[in-house]
C-alpha cells in the first residue's frame, strides 16, 4: 500500500497498510490506529498513498502523506513510543500542521546530532531541516496531541459507569487546552 511509510528504529518497524497502521515489536504485529486516527487514515487520498513515506526517529514514527482532494503531502501524524503502551490498547497520536515534506533523510553518525532533514512538496526543491529549536520550543504553533486509552468495563460491560471528576495533568503549558473524549466506543462524545 505505501511502501515508502516503512520504518524502523529500537527493535520496532512501522508501516501503512491499507487498513491502519501497524507496529511490528520482533514477535508480532500490533494495530496501533486509534479511532481518531482511523479517521484521519480513511482520508488520504488513494491515488496519493504510495507517495506517503514514515520516518522513526527519538522513539517517534513520523507520518507524511496526502490527504484526499490533494495532489502533495500536506500532513503529518506522529506516534509516540515513549508514551503509548500498543499491548494495552494506549496509543498515543500527535498531529503536525503545515509539514508539506518529502523524502526523509535522518543524520545520525558520528558528529550529527539525529537531526531529520526533508524536501518539500512543491517544485521548489528546498531541503528543511525539521523540529530544530535550540530551546525545545514550537514556535508558537500548536500540537494536536491524541490519547486514546483501552475500553474499561470493569467487568460490568452492561452497567452504565458515572465519573464525577477525571483528573488530566499537564506541565509546562501556556494557553488554552483542548479536550474532546468518545464515550461508549466511540458512539457519543
């Protein structure tokens, strides 16, 4: 389906396949799509998805590819290592915007810094250099971040559950927060 979305990197391999996204650990593979990103996979576009290529760098897979209606990849999907636990069901998603890149290159031998390094969609042929911040900081553009945990029925699937509050903690966070949440697998939000 996309050949060019393979990755690998600390034991792991990453690929599109034309029904998700999928994380092979050396033993088996694991679905790692979430609802939210199922939805974002069923909009590539399916004439565009050979062009869609993945990159693994600092416990990150990177995904770039071509939403329908499109002709260039425009977006990108980020799938963290470090905070999803795939075994458990928790698969943790970012979403980039304004990332119109092509043909990754990662340098990482002696004397580089895993820096990640990508051409651009258009004709332009402008090579970036991607996520360089002496300082960590986003440049003020904003980060979708996607959590989606396992289905809990606490062994109740019939009984409806009520939750007075649900605690989310966050640091180092200037701004505004943004939280939607699926009830019910998914049927309401």
């Amino acid at each position: 389906a996309a050949p060019y979305s393979c990755a690998q990197g600390d034991g792991l391999g990453f690929v599109l396949a034309h029904d998700g996204v999928w994380m092979w650990d050396g033993n088996r593979f694991i679905d790692i799509t979430t609802n939210k990103i199922s939805t974002i996979i069923s909009n590539i576009s399916p004439t565009s998805v050979t062009q869609a290529f993945g990159v693994y760098r600092n416990n990150q897979y990177w995904l770039f590819y071509t939403e329908s209606g499109q002709t260039k990849n425009k977006k990108c999907i980020i799938y963290d290592v470090n905070l999803s636990n795939p075994y458990s069901g928790v698969n943790v998603w970012f979403e980039r915007e304004g990332l119109e890149m092509n043909c990754p290159v990662i340098f990482n031998g002696a004397g580089d810094d895993n820096e990640i390094y990508a051409g651009d969609s258009a004709d332009t042929g402008f090579v970036y250099q991607l996520d360089f911040s002496a300082d960590g900081s986003d440049n003020g553009e904003n980060i979708t971040a996607i959590n989606q945990t396992k289905y809990i029925d606490f062994g109740y699937p019939h009984l409806v559950k009520r939750f007075v509050s649900i605690k989310i903690k966050y640091y180092l966070t200037v701004g505004t927060l943004t939280f939607d949440w699926l009830v019910d697998r998914g049927v309401r939000t």
